[in-house]
C-alpha cells in the first residue's frame, strides 16, 4: 500500500507570520516523508476581497519561496500554483450546482467576513468554501491539515463529496473520497501578540499583531517588547492569562523544549526576563529560513522550474478527478 495523499494550501496574502508556520507549514515540513503531499499557493481564494494584481502575483512567488525556505523537500512534496491548474475552477461550478446554499450561508466564516464587508461582500466570498471542497476533492485526498477553526470547512467538504456520491455515484463506487482532518493540537492555533484571545492573522490591521517570517532582527525585538501582557510576575501556562499562555506556547514551539520544562524555568520570571529570551529564540528560530529564503529568490529560474513541474504533476491527478465527475454528471468527455 503507497503513502496516504496529503492537500493543503495556503492564500498568498500580506505577510507570512508565526501563525501560519507554528500552525501549518512546520507540521508539513515535519510529516511530508510520513505522506504524499501536494501543497499549493491558494491564489484563486485571494481575490474574494478587493486585491492588487501586482501585489497578487509577487506575494505568490514569496510564498512558494517560503514554502521551500521552510523545508518543504521535492522528493516528498509537491509544490504548485492554485491558479495553474484550471480545473480546480471547473469543479467548483459543477460542485457549486449540487451545494445548498444554506450549507454556504450557516459557514462561520462568512458570517463573520460579510459583517465587516457590508455592502460590498462579493459571492466570492459566499462560495469560496466550495472552492475549498474542489481544492481537496481533485486530488482524491486523504488527510488534510486543519486548525480547529477550518474543521468546518472540511467537514463541508465531505458533505459535498458524500452529496455527489450519493446522487451520481454507486455504493461500490464512490466518485469521490471522503477526506480526513490531519489535527495537531499543539501550536495549531497561535494567538495574536496583541490580543491573546484572537488568533494572529495577515488581516489584523495592526503589524504589532504578529510577527513575520521575515521580519528583521530589530523588528522581532520592537514586536515582542510591545506585544500584551500581564502584570502578574511569575509565568505560567493558564487560560485565564490568554497573552501569557500564548507567548509561553510560542517559547515551547519553537524552543524545542517541552511544555513541562518551560513551565518550571519561567515559573518564576518577570516579563523583562522572558521577554528578552523570546526574542532570541524567535530570531534564531528564523534565521536558517530567512537565509534559505534570499538564496532562492535570487534564482528566479529555479523557483519558475519548481512551479512548472508541480504544475504538470497536480494538473495531471486533478484533471483525471474532473473527468471522472463530468462522466458521473452525464458530460461527455473530448475526444
């Protein structure tokens, strides 16, 4: 039996912080021989709110260069553009006409999103859930690695899937794969340095909020002397100190050590102690990735290749998925 099939992607936005490593890129990084990975750039679900074509396309290549900066390794996985293989648009309207709009309309997200855009929340922003479910489908996925915030998005994902199954497929022969979440509780949700309570977000309009994988060593030591705390000496792992348990999270993660041996070296500091090692953790933490990133961006060529050959590679799983939907939906295939 081959490896399970992994699929995740990440959206080309603003800058890529803590949040997203700590929560999604490290865990790939560090189960992609365990798996078969296809991982992409999410440059399709970037433009449901108002964006800047330039700003779009270099964000892209950042992105993927970051990918490759953090570890992700080709002989494990495969690293493409959303945007590149056009099936992934094709599904999402053949699975848009079999999707209840209310399953879209009760989706958390959205909710959320639609308040804070009025007026001008376009149906992209409604519909993108069902982008996400062709994402995954196309590739007949396995696992798929999610915060304890997107579970519902995944389990949209396979309400779609067991959806078209039913209607079109056979008992014995599903059209589709119902996906599994990939859950590592630990580090998959990091909080943001403003606001222990909310998670650290590239939309957060407030740079303090996080801290980016390429922030500077100065710019790290100006975040976390700024960041929220308490005033309560004496550090501990606590719910009820949301900023204190969570800069305490990210000493854990990235420190290597356990949570029981942070625990017993910070139970007595002040912040002017602890906030000093959490910036040298953190800039030494970053600084292979920040190195290995220059070193790729400077080889434009390179980067291009990888994109290429990711490319060929996942539209020749997603296009063979499409084609077995379209039969299974009465469409007869070119000749």
């Amino acid at each position: 039996m081959g490896k399970q099939r992994v699929l995740s992607g990440v959206q080309p936005t603003g800058n890529y912080h803590l949040g997203n490593y700590l929560g999604a890129i490290r865990n790939w990084v560090e189960g992609q021989s365990e798996y078969e990975n296809y991982l992409f750039v999410a440059d399709l679900h970037a433009i449901t709110v108002p964006h800047d074509p330039k700003q779009l396309a270099a964000d892209t290549y950042t992105l993927a260069a970051l990918y490759l900066a953090c570890g992700l390794d080709l002989n494990h996985s495969t690293i493409f553009v959303q945007s590149h293989v056009s099936a992934h648009s094709e599904l999402t309207w053949l699975l848009n006409c079999i999707t209840p709009l209310n399953w879209l309309q009760d989706m958390i997200q959205f909710k959320e999103k639609a308040v804070k855009q009025a007026e001008n929340v376009s149906a992209g922003l409604l519909d993108y859930p069902v982008l996400m479910a062709s994402d995954i489908l196309l590739y007949q996925a396995d696992k798929v690695p999610v915060g304890e915030d997107q579970k519902q998005h995944l389990e949209l994902t396979r309400d779609i899937a067991s959806r078209l199954n039913h209607q079109f497929g056979k008992p014995d022969q599903p059209v589709l794969k119902l996906p599994d979440p990939l859950i590592r509780k630990e580090g998959a949700r990091v909080m943001s340095l403003a606001d222990g309570t909310r998670k650290m977000s590239k939309s957060d309009p407030s740079e303090l909020s996080r801290i980016s994988l390429l922030d500077s060593p100065e710019q790290i030591q100006y975040k976390i002397k700024r960041c929220k705390t308490d005033p309560i000496r004496g550090l501990t792992f606590d719910p009820a100190r949301p900023e204190c348990n969570n800069l305490l999270t990210l000493y854990t993660l990235l420190s290597g050590k356990t949570k029981e041996d942070v625990a017993a070296e910070c139970q007595d500091m002040g912040w002017g102690q602890f906030k000093p090692l959490l910036t040298d953790t953190i800039i030494e933490s970053l600084k292979p990735i920040q190195e290995k990133y220059q070193s790729i961006t400077e080889d434009k060529g390179y980067l291009e290749s990888v994109l290429r050959d990711g490319g060929e590679k996942a539209r020749a799983i997603a296009n063979q998925t499409l084609s077995q939907v379209k039969t299974a939906l009465g469409y007869s295939l070119p000749l």
